[in-house]
C-alpha cells in the first residue's frame, strides 16, 4: 500500500506493531464517545488491525485504511479510512483521533487528505460522512474542508452499550467532485 505525506502527517497502511497506540486510542472513551463503537481491549484492537490490513490487501479493493503517524515521534496518534460505495460511484469517509492531539488542526488535515484520496486519486464523484450532533470538533472539520451539511437525522444513531437508551441525533455531510474542483470560498 502506498504512503502519503502531509504537512503533519505520515499515513500508511496499520501494522501489527502499532497495537498500543491504537489500543490508547480505543481503550480511552475520551476519544470515541461520539463512535458507535464501546472501548476496545487489546485483542478487539489486533483483531481490527488485521482486519484493516485484509482490506487494504484485497483485490478489487473497497476500502482504504491508515495509520496516522504524528511527523517526528513515530507515534500513531489517529486513524482514517474511506469505503467505496459502489452504487453511488462514492466514498465514505471518517477519522478518529487520540484526545491529547485535538485543536491542534489535525482533524481538518486529515479529512483533506481523504478528500484528495477520494477526488484526485480514485476519482470518487462523491463523499460522504457522518457524525453525532455533538461531536462539534468532527463537523468543524468537515465544514473547514468544504463539505456540505445535507442533514440532520433526529435519533438516527444506535445506541451503544454504554449508552444502551440513547438514540442520538447525527448529521449527515457530503461532497461533489466538482464542489472540491471549484475554488472554495
């Protein structure tokens, strides 16, 4: 799999090697509260790391899966990942973060990185990604690179074991090719 630069960033595909930042990361409920998804243990994190590297080694290929490795410390300190949906000729797109790296910009770095995968790479006509209402950081993000709101859902998102009551409310982004082509405002 190949490997992308950014100004902050080293994205690569995840390795086995990366387990205890990954397991920082997914053990912390600080840093996926807004996620679908309960803390992890250690073998729930190997298992998702062999899953990704499967995926990034699959023929034709749908999804797309990196390490964030934080430029001179060698550490991972997030993820992001794009799933071709073929019906829409798109993508899916998300990123996770470790809390410690927050307001710093590199949530909005790392959803232009996969908007330029999407868009410039594999020509994607569109992207499309989600979050919780209250996850402001991950719409900033979204917003910041151009995306488009295209809607709330009132109680769209399942509960999850911590929260086993809640169905939260979720916002609903996009993008068009030509939206990320034109010149932004």
């Amino acid at each position: 799999m190949k490997t992308y630069e950014t100004e902050h960033f080293i994205l690569r595909a995840p390795a086995e090697s990366d387990l205890e930042d990954n397991y920082a990361i997914m053990r912390d409920y600080d840093n996926i509260k807004y996620l679908l998804t309960d803390a992890q243990s250690r073998e729930q994190c190997l298992a998702y790391i062999r899953y990704t590297i499967r995926k990034n080694n699959e023929d034709p290929r749908d999804e797309y899966h990196f390490a964030a490795v934080l430029k001179g410390t060698q550490r991972v300190i997030g993820c992001c990942s794009l799933s071709l949906l073929d019906i829409r000729q798109g993508g899916l797109s998300g990123v996770v973060l470790h809390r410690d790296f927050r307001g710093k910009g590199y949530g909005s770095e790392l959803v232009g990185f996969m908007l330029k995968l999407a868009f410039e790479e594999l020509n994607l006509r569109r992207v499309i990604s989600s979050c919780d209402t209250r996850n402001i950081p991950s719409y900033r993000a979204m917003e910041r690179n151009g995306m488009r709101r295209e809607g709330h859902f009132l109680q769209g998102r399942l509960p999850s074991k911590r929260e086993p009551d809640f169905f939260g409310d979720e916002y609903a982004y996009g993008m068009l090719r030509e939206e990320y082509t034109s010149p932004r405002e």
